[in-house]
C-alpha cells in the first residue's frame, strides 16, 4: 500500500512539473496536454471580427483560451458584454475599473512581466537591463562629446570609459552570469564582465534632469536636456513619437506588433477607429516564421525591417542604410504635383544602395530580416547589463561565412574579438568551436525549429544560430520570412577557386593581413551615412520647453503600464529649454578607417560630432558654438585634453557583393584618417567669415552688414580629419567606450600609403612559385614605402628599355632579311657551282659577309635581353 501511495505521488509531482514545462516552453511537446478554453468573453461582443493575435490551433494560442482569452493579455472584466456598455459603470469595469488592471499595449515593459511573462519568464527582466531600454552608450558619448566631465553629474575624469547612466536605475542583482545563453556563453560572458567592469557594470544610474540653475553654472550639463527632448525617444519603454514613421508599441509591442509607418489600423475591429494614426496594423503578432500574420488578403512571417527602422533611424542609420537610404534634405524627386517626398521619420531620404542581405526579394540577392543574423540575446539581452553595442552582439561576420582557410565550425570561440578576449579567463579560445548537435537550448524553443540536419552554427560567444545549419558541404540560413538562403563560404570557395574576381583572392586569401586584422565589412560596406558636425542649440530663455520622453515613459511607469493608449504628442512631459540641430554636410561615399574596440580595422563614421550653443533663461548666450574637451592625456592629447567630436567605429549594415577597391584604402588620404582630399577643405571657420564688398585687402566695405558664417574657434580642419596629415597629431577622439579603439597609427598608415595600384602587380600572388622564385628573386622584398616607389620607378625604367630593346631587335630582323635577299641576288644562276665541294671551304669566307655572322651574334644577344626584358615588364 505505500509503495503505491509513493508511486501515485511521484506520479502527480512529475505530471505538476511536465505541465509547467509545457508552459514554460511554449509546449512543444503538442496541444493536447492544454486545458480547454474558459468560453468566449464578454470582450468580443464589442470587439467583434478582431483578429486572433494568433491562430485558434496554435499552441500560443491553446495557451491565451486556457489563461482567460483577451484578458490573458489585457486584463479588464470578462463579464461585460455590449448589453452592458450604455452602463458607465460597467464600461469602466471592462477597461480597468474596480480595481482590475487593465492593459491597453500589454507589452508594456513595466507590465510584461503580468502578461508576456506568463508565458516567457525572464525576458521582461532581461530587456528592462538590455541596450534597447538603457540607451547606456549613447548617454556616454553624448556626455563625452559635450565635455561633460566630472562634478555633480559628469562622466569620471580619471576613468572616462566608465559607463555611468542608463535611461532609468537598473541593478544586476542576480550576478554575472547570464540568465539566457549555453554553458560555453555563460562562461564566455562572465569573463567579459570580469575582464571589463566599466563596459559591462553591475548598475546604471537613471538619467538626471539638472536644474536650469545647474546649466547656466555648466552649460555642458545642457546635453541632458538634449538627451530627455531629442536623444532618448526610441527606447522600447517609451511610447512613440507622434510622427510618420515612428508609431510603434512599447516594451515587447514595439517589436511584436505590427505598426504601419502611416499609423492607421486595417483590421476587423468595429470599435478601433481607421482614420487616427497611432494604431497597430492589425491585432496579430509578428515573430517568427511560423507566426504568420495576415493583412488586407496579404501574408508574412517575421519581424519587418521597417518595423526595427522606427527606431533605427538615428545614431549610426544602420536601419535605413540597410534599406539603402539616407536623409538627404532636398526632398526631391518631386511627386506628380510638384510637391516632395513625404517625410518618414521627420526626414526625407535619397536611395543609394541597400545591404546584399536585404535587397529585393531574389534569393541570389539577398532579403534576410536583421532577425535572421542578430540573436534573441542580441536584441533581448541575456540578464546583464551591457555599455555598448560591442558588449551585447554576440555575432561575428565569421560565424557564417568562415575564412578561406576555416570553414565556420573550424574557427575558435571569440574569432574577430580579440581585443575583447585578450585578458578573459575560463575560456577556450585556441580549439575549433565545433557545431551544436544537441537539442536547442529551452530560451530558444518558443518559435521556429528548423532540422539540425549535421550541427546548428555556433556565434562566436558559443549559442547556436537557430536558423543557420551545416547540410553537407553547405551552410544553409533559414529565414523567418520564409526563405532559405545558401550561405558563401570562404574556404569553399578557395577550394573550388570558384572566387569573384582576382582582386579577391589577393585581398582575402594572398594578403594575409586583411583577415588576421580586419573586419569583413572594412572593405566590404559599399558605403556609409556620415553626417558630419552636428551642430546644437539649448535654449532657455522666454520659458522654452520640450517633451521630456524620459519622464514620459516614467509616467507609464508609475501608472504600472496601464495608460489607455499610447502617447500623442500633447500627452507627454515637459522639460524646460528646447534643444534643435543642424548639420555641417552630408557624404555617403567610402568612409574612413580606424580601430574599433576589438582592434580591428573598421569603418568609423560621425558619432556625436558635437558643436553645442547654450542660451540662458535671461537670453543671455552662455556658450557659442563650442566643442567640448574631455581631460588630460586623453586619446593622444595634452594637457588640454582632446576634442569631443567623435568619430565612431561602426558596421554600417550597407555591405556589397564588390568590396571597395585597393586604391579606396590604400590610395586615399580620407581612409587614412587624414581627410577629404588630405584635409584641404572647410579650413575656414576659426574666424567669423563676411560675405560682401571687399577692398584689396579683404577689409568689408558697407557699415551694415553681418557674419554670414560665424565662427567655431576650435575647429582648424575639416570635420573629416581624425589625424592631421602634416603632424600625425589627433585632432578628435575615436569611440568613446573602449581602450584599443583609435585612428589607425603611424606604422598602418605608412604601410597603407606605399601600395598604388595595387592588383597591378600583386595579381601575379595567385601563383605563389612565380611571384617568390622570379618576381621577389629579381628584385628583392618591400620593407618600405621607399623602396616601393623605387622599385616602380625601376619597372618603368626596365620596361622602356625592354620596348627599346625589342625594337632594335625587330630592326635587326628586317635588316637580315635585307641582306639574304641581296645575296640571294649576287649568288651564279649556274648550278655546277653547287655541285664542287672541295673548292667551297676556299670559297666561302669570301661568299658570307662578316657583317653578317657579327649580326647573328647581335641578334642572339639582344633576344636574350628582350626575353629578360619582357619577363621583368610581365613581373
């Protein structure tokens, strides 16, 4: 009896904990272990035709019937139905009243825990901690560019990396490891938390507010008020900007649900209205392949990249140049009326190449969602708290195209990190990484899982990619908008020599360098956003404000999430002072090279290249077009510390099949660092500039007149110069967040400079015998940029005379065959003469010219020259 007793509750233990795992999981494991559904709600008499967030036979969807329906997500009283609506009692009941919480945008982040969570425990923590809520390094560098360095609110002047603020208070208190991500990850990142504490801190202060007083006494403490009004809007806690494509949802909604740029609902529901912008496009959720959603007779699986761009639109663009866009301030084309281009974002935009991964709808082409390569833990988090997007994203360019001598799974963990890595422990970064032939960890079951077929892809931090997977010898990326993509790989590639172009070979595969030091995209992002000089004015005078979106979402805080609708612009907080910007200039072509903080060459575009005006509240100009200084001996500065203007490393998402050429690195002073055409621009603005009558001397004629382009005393170059070309001197700083990032130095550039046309002659690398045993053996090994050009000064040189050589030769030539056929002339037309053999020996000196045995000799030598010549001209 009680071994049956026993038995009976160790069966009722393993039934509790398989249910609750079933929940956790989504239930994998199929639908009939669900309760049934409780019976529809009162909710849908009003809200009839409304369409399931997801299909009635889906396990989500199993799950939202046995939690309660509509209210499983949004709360309010099930009870009342459209009888009860002329009551206002009732009505209020249904939305919230009496007690009962009730959730507009149930995504909400302060509230996801009540209603996502249900279902996704630990996601609502992670994300509250993530880069997509605490903005924490675009606060950094945003106070780094203003000289916002210590007292009451400033950045630590004797630690300037350290990050110090979030968007709100956030704490790690549950440790250094993870609570999403494999044992290898884990591992793997609480070796970068040890090995880096001001990158990936255990908390963030939430953003202050200083007082107007405050400012006028630090006018750099003006860049908080530009934070609250203009930076800090597109964290996923805040609601949206009422604009034209920016409306979104909140916390998990602003990813998850579907939004138009246009705003407007096309769904069922009789009771949202169609003509007010601010609605989701149709009440059904957007995640992952198998989450299909349905609009106007139209069906799609994934998250949109237009959906990410409601954000991704500011700081590095990487959003719409990924669509291959740019904000561009003309407008034009005109549209049919003569009238321009709609703002989107409150730009408008020139098109000018989008990323391979996303153009067209071509499977040669490309179409990848950024879900498709950016992990949850990418975009979700992992539990901790990470400084900058280099501590967070997980991925590597290498993880799925390998190198030509690795294929993916053949490269250690932590490839193209090694900056990052140089001083972790724990981890092993010398064996192969290996495939993952397991079965998915149980964060990454709730959607889409695809055959393993030989071994899912691993980052370079040690997940697996869900949707990428070795079939064979291929490499196959599953995409969640449907589509599968057969992924290049390098080392394929040179075994098959099946390679593009020689150009290449050489670069990737001959020139060994460009891999062990270089990211992908340093030569493969076909261009770059950059907006130079970001010029800004804070203005306090005559009782200015702005939106504090700040204090905005804090506000949904405090309401625990249960604000009716999502903020327009006349219900959000104000924030004394108005901050507005401008822009020095625009450029998009090849970018400038620099070091990023895995001291990898990259591209580095304008970050926060700040010049800032601050107006107090009397209208008195408290500071006029300053730049801001951090301390001492920062970045290759003196005592007076370099200039804030920053340059950020970024990966601009505009990648391109056709890499930049040889000559675009090697040949140009701007990718050196060194400006647009060496610098020799925009040199014009320490002094305020007049425009009008001028004597011979420059002195302005008229009385009345004004500056027509004032001046800002600490810019002596262009905003494109990172290095003075004259001195090799910094002149702004690069990346703001870690030690190894920094312009390239004097030794990379004095190696980039000495190569000119470089496939000219580094073609012939692609037959190694011949470029070491003939080219180098004749004229000895580059060790300089001296010897560089003296040697293509000898090639000239070898191949004139070489050319001279073969003419004489060819001269020479014609006069023998001018000489055989005038002795040819001269010879007896009798035969007998032929036919005397023993007189020919006394004959024949006299019969064969000297001349002409001296030519033959002549002939031979000058062959030999010409054929050297030719194979010196070849090398």
């Amino acid at each position: 009896m009680r071994r049956r007793l026993l038995l009976a509750l160790v069966l009722a233990l393993l039934t509790v904990a398989l249910v609750a795992v079933g929940v956790y999981a989504g239930d994998r494991s199929g639908a009939a272990q669900q309760p049934a559904a409780q019976g529809e709600e009162g909710c849908l008499s009003c809200h009839a035709g409304i369409e399931d967030i997801r299909p009635q036979d889906s396990d989500m969807m199993r799950q939202i019937n046995a939690m309660g329906q509509c209210t499983a997500c949004h709360g309010g009283d099930p009870t009342v139905t459209a009888e009860d609506m002329n009551d206002e009692a009732a009505k209020t009941a249904a939305h919230g009243g009496n007690g009962q919480p009730f959730y507009a945008d149930p995504g909400n982040l302060w509230v996801a825990d009540k209603t996502c969570g249900k279902c996704h425990p630990g996601y609502a923590e992670s994300l509250t901690k993530a880069l997509m809520n605490t903005e924490a390094g675009k606060i950094h560098g945003t106070l780094w560019a203003f000289g916002a360095f210590g007292g009451k609110y400033g950045l630590d002047p004797d630690n300037v990396h350290k990050v110090r603020y979030g968007n709100y208070d956030v704490e790690d208190t549950d440790g250094p490891t993870p609570v999403f991500g494999t044992d290898t990850y884990k591992a793997y990142a609480e070796a970068l938390k040890k090995a880096w504490p001001d990158q990936i801190p255990d908390k963030l202060e939430g953003l202050p507010l200083p007082s107007v007083d405050e400012i006028v006494e630090n006018p750099a403490y003006a860049a908080f008020t530009y934070m609250h009004s203009d930076c800090q809007r597109c964290h996923v806690a805040n609601p949206p900007r009422a604009k034209r494509g920016d409306w979104r949802g909140t916390g998990c909604s602003a990813c998850h649900m579907p939004y138009s740029n246009e705003g407007f609902y096309e769904g069922n529901d009789p009771t949202i209205p169609k003509d007010e912008p601010g609605h989701i496009l149709v009440h059904q959720i957007q995640a992952t392949r198998d989450t299909q959603v349905t609009v106007n007779g139209k069906t799609y699986s994934g998250i949109p990249v237009e959906t990410c761009n409601s954000c991704h639109n500011r700081g590095k663009r990487i959003g719409v140049t990924y669509e291959g866009i740019m904000e561009f301030p003309y407008g034009t084309p005109f549209n049919e009326t003569g009238g321009k281009q709609p703002k989107l974002h409150t730009k408008q935009y020139l098109f000018i190449q989008d990323d391979i991964h996303h153009a067209g709808t071509d499977p040669e082409k490309g179409g990848l969602l950024c879900q498709d390569c950016h992990t949850s833990i990418d975009m979700h988090g992992d539990g901790n708290i990470y400084g900058t997007t280099l501590a967070q994203v997980e991925i590597e360019c290498a993880d799925c195209h390998g190198t030509p001598n690795a294929y993916p799974w053949e490269l250690p963990l932590g490839y193209q990190e090694e900056d990052l890595t140089a001083n972790i422990e724990g981890v092993d970064l010398e064996s192969p990484r290996g495939l993952w032939q397991d079965n998915l960890p149980l964060w990454m079951t709730y959607g889409m899982i695809y055959p393993m077929e030989d071994g899912y892809l691993l980052t370079a931090r040690g997940n697996p990619f869900g949707n990428v997977v070795k079939s064979g010898d291929t490499v196959i990326l599953h995409s969640a908008n449907g589509k599968d993509f057969e992924v290049p790989l390098l080392k394929k590639i040179k075994e098959e020599g099946s390679w593009s172009s020689m150009d290449a070979q050489v670069a990737m595969d001959k020139v060994a360098p460009h891999m062990e030091n270089m990211e992908c995209y340093a030569c493969h992002a076909s261009w770059a956003p950059q907006c130079y000089g970001c010029h800004v004015v804070v203005d306090y005078s005559g009782e200015k404000t702005s939106t504090d979106w700040i204090a905005t979402a804090n506000k949904y805080r405090e309401a625990g999430g249960a604000a009716q609708h999502l903020a327009f612009s006349n219900n959000t907080e104000k924030q004394p002072g108005k901050a507005s910007e401008g822009r020095a200039y625009l450029r998009w072509e090849d970018p400038i090279l620099g070091i990023n903080g895995e001291g990898r060459v990259t591209p580095i575009i304008p970050g926060c290249q700040v010049v800032y005006t601050v107006i107090g509240p009397d209208g008195t100009t408290l500071v006029h077009n300053q730049i801001g200084r951090t301390p001492a001996n920062v970045e290759g500065a003196g005592e007076d510390g370099q200039r804030g203007i920053d340059m950020a490393p970024a990966q601009p998402h505009s990648v391109g099949k056709q890499a930049r050429s040889c000559e675009s690195c090697h040949n140009d002073p701007k990718a050196l660092g060194y400006g647009v055409k060496n610098g020799i621009f925009m040199r014009g603005y320490t002094e305020p500039r007049y425009i009008d009558l001028v004597d011979g001397d420059g002195n302005v004629l008229p009385q009345q007149t004004q500056v027509q382009m004032p001046a800002i005393s600490d810019l002596p170059f262009d905003w494109s110069v990172v290095v003075d070309p004259e001195t090799g001197e910094q002149v702004q700083t690069v990346g703001q967040h870690w030690p190894s990032s920094r312009p390239l130095d004097a030794d990379q550039r004095t190696k980039m400079e000495r190569v000119g046309v470089c496939m000219g002659c580094h073609q012939n690398m692609v037959d190694p015998a011949f470029w070491t045993d003939e080219v180098i053996a004749t004229y000895g090994q580059i060790v300089s940029n001296e010897d560089h050009i003296q040697l293509m000064n000898q090639l000239i040189h070898d191949a004139v005379q070489g050319k001279k050589a073969m003419e004489e030769v060819e001269n020479l030539k014609q006069q023998m065959s001018e000489m055989q056929a005038a002795a040819e002339q001269q010879a007896p037309a009798e035969a007998p003469a032929a036919e005397a053999p023993a007189e020919m020996p006394a004959e024949a000196p006299a019969g064969i010219p000297v001349g002409y045995a001296v030519a033959a000799l002549i002939i031979g030598l000058l062959l030999g020259i010409g054929a050297m010549a030719l194979r010196q001209k070849g090398a």
